[in-house]
C-alpha cells in the first residue's frame, strides 16, 4: 500500500536506522491492529490476553483513532473502519457530544473535529466550553487537550487564554496530575504527576508557540529527558515540585514510540530543543528492554503489550513512594526495587496507542513557525 511521506520518519532514519525500522515495522501494523479494534460500529476499550480478545468500548480513544486514520490513504482507513472514512468517525463522535461528560473527551472530539474541518466543530467546541467552567479544578491531561482543541480550531482569546494560563500556573518544576485547586487528587499524592502529566503539555505549549508557552515547554521536556532511564525508559511518576522520579514503573510502550516522540518533535517543530537521542532511546526500549527477554512488538496479533510493570499488589510500591517522596522530597526506599522486581508484562493493548503512533509519525501540521524538515540542522539541536 502507498503510505504518505514521512519527513520525521526519514530524518530518523539519517540518525539511527534500527529506530526507524522499528517505527516502520509499528506503521505496518496500524491498520490491521485499528481493524481489529473495531466492533459494533465503535473502537473497544482494549484487546487482552495472548488471544487479544476485545474489551468493553471508548469514545476516547475513537478519537484519539480519528486523529491518527486522517493521515492514512482513504483505501486504508476504509480497511480499517469497515467502509468508512475517518472523517465519517469523527462526525459518529461530535453526534454523541451531547452524552459526553468528560472534559478530556469531548476535548478529543474538538480536537479532531477541528482537524477534520467538520461543520459540527461550533457544536464541539460550546461542548467544551460547557465542560470546563472557570474557576474549577481540573485534570492536567484534559486541561492539555483543550489547549491543542481550541489551537486547532483557530480559536483566540477567552477560553483559549484561561486554558494556557492555567498550564503556565502549574507550581512546580514539572505537571502534578490536577490544576487549578484542590479535590481531584489525594493529599497524599497531590505533587506527583504521571508521564501523560508531562507530554501533553508540553505538546500543547510547544503549540501556543509564544515565547513564555514555549520557555515552560522546554523546561519540562529538558527535565523529563534528564531523567530517562538508561535503557531509554519514560518512567512513570514525577514529584512535580522538584522534578524528581517517585517511581519509574510501569513503563509503557505507548509512551516509548508515540507519545514521547510526539511531544519531543511538536517541540522541535516550534523552534525549540530537538531531543533526538532521548526519542531514538526511547523507541530502542522496544525492542531491548532490559526488563525482559519477552518481545514487545506481537507482529501476528498486531500489537505492542502495553506495558513493563512491577509485581506489587494494589499498586504497592507507587502508593508507598508518593507517599514517602511527600514527606521527605527525593526518597527513593530503595529495597522496593530489589522486592518488586518489574519484570511481569501487561499482555493488552489499546487502540489510542496505534492511534498517536500515526499521528505523531505521519501527520504533517500546519502551524506557524512549523518544523522546516532539517531538524538535523541548526541551532537548538540535541543529538
């Protein structure tokens, strides 16, 4: 099949070829791994277990799907959606916008609606609006997706410049999981922000492109890059007050070939740092995870496992470690890593992981002051 062309794709390859084979070898996968996603007109929630039988069902990652199928030929997101396009999708999704009641949902929705061009973009975005009233508290990776919605959608002013002070506000080195006030997270974990904490706002103030937006996307790109694991790990808790580890595990593969990269080149794309070394470690992980001798990449069920994890029960070790990292910032325990070994691999997948993977590596945007497609050159460059 004739698949668009992909500058970042081909520049990765100038620096580390094994990587870019390794994101190629995942494209190749995309579509019959979405295909099989799909049931009754609606992408599942996950595929489990050796058999990777489906799962309940997401409107979330339907338009994190969305998002990703636009960069594919018309033929292929046919395949994948079983006649359809994923402009078809996205007008399945801003018709449910009514029963919607998350914020970071109906974001999504925005979002590819406004990518899409779709005449219920109006429509999605007083649903977003609706959803997210001044003054409330709110979960750092929806308040990221309204950001990168209302971007797409060329709004300005308003709600678009509460959504970016909102980010710009976080008060620490890093993101904890909520802004904006209390009540959506425990005291006891209140400082800790996850991976997800971490790129979506970088990718949303790499975005607004403005110089304070772009300063504080820097900082926490630099940050999380100084903190990657030695086998190119994205680890999972940050004490986002001082940008510390709390607890590296579960290490997920979305965030090793899609998220990660995503962020990281949206940056670049903005005229910030390109972390080149820190995206082709990142994705090498797949492939050499010093965890395991298992594979990741599951070529004839076509899909990535979803993770590397500790066997703790009931989240043991996360609990533990916010908790201590609360009380005297940098503690480690360092006996729960020789206890609660992470070698016990989550056999699922879910489809908003195909869905970023082609996003991230075959959609080409159109904001100002774009990638000019030769990060390898200039200024600003991490190699």
């Amino acid at each position: 099949m004739t698949r668009p062309a992909s500058p970042r794709l081909e520049l990765l390859g100038r620096g580390d070829e094994e990587a870019a084979a390794l994101v190629r070898r995942l494209l190749e996968l995309a579509v019959p791994n979405l295909r099989a996603s799909r049931a009754g007109g609606e992408f599942v929630f996950t595929r489990t277990g050796h058999d990777a039988r489906p799962v309940g069902r997401s409107l979330r990652y339907a338009a994190i799907a969305a998002l990703g199928l636009r960069a594919l030929p018309p033929d292929e997101q046919r395949m994948v959606l079983h006649g359809s396009t994923a402009d078809d999708l996205v007008g399945d999704l801003v018709r449910r916008l009514d029963d919607v009641t998350s914020l970071g949902d109906a974001a999504l929705v925005c979002w590819a609606a406004a990518e899409a061009g779709h005449a219920g973009l109006p429509r999605a975005l007083e649903r977003v609006a609706h959803l997210d009233p001044a003054g409330a508290p709110v979960y750092t990776v929806d308040a990221a997706w309204v950001v990168s919605a209302l971007l797409a959608a060329g709004v300005a002013g308003g709600h678009l410049e509460r959504a970016r002070a909102r980010l710009l506000g976080r008060p620490g080195v890093l993101f904890p999981h909520a802004l904006g006030g209390p009540g959506l997270v425990p005291w006891y974990r209140a400082h800790v922000g996850s991976f997800a904490d971490q790129v979506y706002p970088i990718q949303a103030l790499a975005r607004l492109g403005d110089p304070e937006a772009l300063d504080a996307a820097e900082q926490a790109a630099a940050r999380i890059c100084a903190l990657q694991g030695g086998g190119g790990q994205w680890w999972w808790h940050y004490d986002a007050r001082r940008g510390g580890v709390v607890e590296g595990y579960p290490v997920y593969s979305v965030h090793q070939h899609a998220m990660a990269p995503m962020a990281l080149l949206d940056l670049a794309d903005a005229g910030g740092t390109l972390h080149a070394a820190a995206i082709r470690k990142g994705l090498l992980w797949m492939v050499r995870p010093p965890e395991t001798d298992e594979p990741l990449v599951i070529d004839d069920l076509a899909l990535t496992w979803r993770k590397v994890a500790r066997r703790d029960p009931r989240k043991l070790v996360r609990g533990v470690r916010a908790l201590s990292a609360r009380v005297r910032p940098g503690m480690r325990l360092s006996l729960l890593d020789r206890v609660f070994r992470p070698v016990a691999i989550d056999r699922e997948c879910r489809p908003y992981e195909f869905g970023w993977l082609l996003y991230v590596w075959l959609t080409a945007r159109n904001l100002e002051g774009q990638w000019n497609g030769e990060l390898s050159k200039g200024s600003g460059v991490e190699s």
